[in-house]
C-alpha cells in the first residue's frame, strides 16, 4: 500500500532545493487515473472500475472526507459524510486518518492509524479497521485497537485480508512505527476481534541502520536525529493469489521477506515458531505498498529511480514504468491488467524541510497497462 510516512513532524538538517534535480520525462504509457487538492493514499479498484482512496490527516489535519469514491473524476465521500468528515460523534464512529485500504468479496476494508497531524497521540477510539459492504453502502464491522495494545507511536499503514483462515477471515496489518523505531506485524482474527504483535523492532521489519537512497534526485541516509526523509519499518504487505504466503517490505531497507500464513494466522504458534518460518526474499528497492497480479508478479514502487518494478515468481525483476511523475510512488493496487499508485508527497513535507511546505497540488492516482 503504501509509504512510510514516519517522522513528519521532526526538523531535519540541509534543506533541499524546490526545484527537483532532474527527472526522466513522462512516459506515454503512464496515465492520469485522478487528480485530487488532497494527497491520496491507500487505492482500490473494484471489478466495475470504481476507484476508492483513503486521504489521511496525518500530514494535514484537514475537513474533507477522508475516504471517497472518484465519480466522474471528482472525489465523493465514501460510504457518506457522516462517516468520512470530522465531527463531534465519537472518533469510533468516523473515519480519522485511514492509510491502508483493501478488498475482499464486495467489503472495502479501511485501516484508520488515528493519527492527525497537530493532534498529540492517538486518541481511544481513533484506531480501528473498519469494514464497509460497497453495495449497500453500510458499515458492517469495526475492531477498534485499544491502549495498551496500540501505542502513540506505532503507525498502522496497510493490511490484507486472508480469507481463508479464520471464520471470518484474518488481517494481516504492517505497524510502520511513528516518529522513533516501533515496528510489528500484527494479526488480527476478524470473527472474534482476538489481535497479537509480532517481530516488534525485530530487523525482519525494522529500517536497517545506515540505510541510503535517493529521493528526487538527491541521496539521503537513514537517521532517527535528523531524517530528511520519509522513513520507518515494514510498510508494503501482500498476500500470494492463493494467499498462502504473505510478502512485506522496508521502505528503508532493502531487504525483503514474507510468512505461510497457515502458521502466521494461527494464534497457537509461540512468536519463536512463527519467527522460525519467515523466509528471506532477497532484496528490492520498495520505499511504499506492494502489489500481486494473478500469475503471482509483485509490484514495487520505487522512488529513487521513479519507477515501477515488477518481481516474478522465479525471482527475476522486470522494469513496468518510469516517468518524472513517480515521485513517491506511495499505494499500488492491481487489477484486470492495471496498475494503480498513489502519488505521495511526503518526502516534501514540513518536517522534513526546516518548516517549510514544498507540496504542491494537485495529487494524482497513475495508472499503466501491466497485462491483458
């Protein structure tokens, strides 16, 4: 799904210049699926092509609905207002700054950190996975993640849904951490609500000390002191097409990993069983979400080269796109021969640049051709 967008609100050192080091021109293959004023996050495309984005308050703490559907090229609040706009009802009740989003049958799965910017902590409430059934529009289940278990500085960025453990399914939810290193993967039993943490700051899902990448043109290392960019632990998760293996990446390291999720889905293993079973991928540039198409190929986003990767399954990487635009490739989301990203910004956010706000509208949602 999606970026790490860790440590916005922390100074940095260097500023880096408005005017971007050059970047490979537009490529005729990549188009514009949405344009947006707010910066989108988690994408989901339905079968019928309709498009869902999450607009999350963690970078702006902002009035508009923070889930919405694009009609008509314009972003409309999803399921409704009332559900997607701040008000007095009680933060369990709305969404507050969903990140990662996803399907499964006809229920859009929306993953609320409660994280808003200028607002300290996560309030009770403001953490939760919500569940919502697109055709009739209602909200059909909400797990809320309460204290102590849910921490001020975890960061819940993207999930998946595994439906075939657990009665109603199981969730599989990368914690990125927020503003120092927390990282985990956590489950969580959908039927019953029963939710565990695994590999907290363990390297398997931590940023690997003395990182370093490129971002628009310009290299940057891994820093808890002063981060000039945007940084943290596991980010990226997808399940294989017959979800029996669940795949995670770093944005700030280039190892990748992944679980069967027969023994990460069952609550009876001890975390040293289940530790056991992560299997080693090898390495990928990956600085947001993931994505599968259904012969099993990854996709990967990767900023340093403002690219688009694919991995398939005998391990060999192809180039999908690259083009100016992939800035911050942040959410991508396959399907019927498309591929989505989210275009993020966060690598220009205030935190990062001395105080000063370097994003700049309007925000789009790219699309390429990846197969039939």
């Amino acid at each position: 799904m999606k970026n790490s967008k860790t440590l916005l609100t922390l100074a940095c050192g260097a500023l880096i210049p408005p005017v971007w080091a050059a970047a490979p021109p537009d490529s005729p293959q990549v188009q514009v699926a949405a344009s947006l004023q707010r910066e989108a996050s988690g994408v989901v495309v339905t079968d019928d092509n309709r498009m869902f984005l999450t607009i999350p308050r963690v970078g702006v703490n902002h009035g508009d609905p923070s889930v919405v559907e694009i009609v008509n090229g314009q972003p409309v609040a999803f399921p409704d207002a009332a559900h997607t706009v701040p008000s007095d009802q009680p933060l369990a009740d709305w969404l507050v700054s969903p990140l990662g989003m996803t399907l499964a049958g006809n229920t859009l799965w929306v993953l609320d950190e409660g994280k808003r910017a200028g607002v300290d902590g996560i309030p009770e409430g403001s953490a939760k996975l919500v569940g919502i059934d697109i055709p009739s529009r209602q909200v059909i289940k909400t797990i809320i993640f309460h204290k102590p278990f849910l921490r001020d500085t975890e960061q819940l960025n993207d999930l998946r849904i595994d439906p075939s453990h657990g009665a109603q399914g199981t969730v599989y939810i990368s914690n990125n951490g927020f503003n120092k290193p927390d990282s985990s993967l956590i489950v969580v039993d959908i039927a019953s609500g029963k939710m565990r943490e695994l590999f907290h700051n363990q390297p398997q899902v931590s940023a690997a000390p003395g990182y370093m990448t490129w971002v628009e043109g310009q290299p940057h290392a891994y820093s808890d002191a002063k981060p000039t960019m945007p940084q943290g632990g596991v980010n990226g998760i997808e399940l294989s097409p017959d979800n029996q293996t669940l795949y995670w990446t770093i944005p700030t390291n280039p190892d990748a990993y992944s679980l069967p999720t027969r023994v990460l889905s069952d609550f009876s293993q001890s975390e040293a069983q289940v530790r056991q079973a992560i299997h080693y991928e090898g390495q990928t540039a990956s600085n947001g979400g993931i994505t599968v198409d259904g012969q099993g190929r990854l996709y990967f986003g990767d900023a340093s080269r403002y690219a688009i990767v694919s991995k398939d399954k005998t391990g060999q990487f192809s180039l999908v796109a690259q083009d100016g635009r992939l800035i911050w490739p942040d959410g991508l989301y396959y399907r019927k021969g498309w591929l989505y990203v989210s275009i993020g910004q966060w690598q220009r956010a205030p935190g990062l640049h001395n105080g000063q706000d370097l994003r700049t509208p309007p925000y789009q949602v790219l699309k390429v051709k990846v197969g039939p």
